[in-house]
C-alpha cells in the first residue's frame, strides 16, 4: 500500500540535488537574511530522503532506472 502511496520515483543523482538545494535553503533560516522563508527547504529535503516525489506520482513521472525497468518487465 505504502509503494503506491510514495512510489520510489527520483533518481539518485537526483535526491542528491534536492538534499543540497533543501539544505541550502533551509540554512537561510539560521545565516544570512534569517528569513522563514528558508523552512520550504524541508520540503526538497523530505523528498530527497524519502526518494518519492508526490507531484511525480500525480503526473506519472518517473526519473528513476529501477521503476521504468519494472514497468516494462510487467507488461
């Protein structure tokens, strides 16, 4: 049930970036402007570490090798 829900969607390479960009602007909070504006970083941080992107799986994108490999061996 849960694989539906938060279907492995994102590449590695991919996490990577939005672990970074989600630090970076997460780290606006504390240095620099401290704007609060930099607690939307902790939402490419949840998606990097959960591998699941939500607007991915309503749009039925998917950057991850290992799913678009599944998918086709199903047919």
């Amino acid at each position: 049930m849960l694989k539906k829900i938060l279907p492995n969607n994102e590449h590695n390479i991919e996490r990577l970036i939005r672990l970074i960009i989600g630090a970076a602007a997460l780290s606006l909070v504390f240095v620099g402007p401290k704007t609060m504006w930099g607690l939307i970083g902790i939402i490419p941080i949840m998606t990097g570490l959960i591998g699941s992107c939500p607007i991915y799986t309503l749009l039925g994108v998917s950057t991850c090798k290992i799913s678009k490999e599944k998918d086709q061996t199903k047919s």
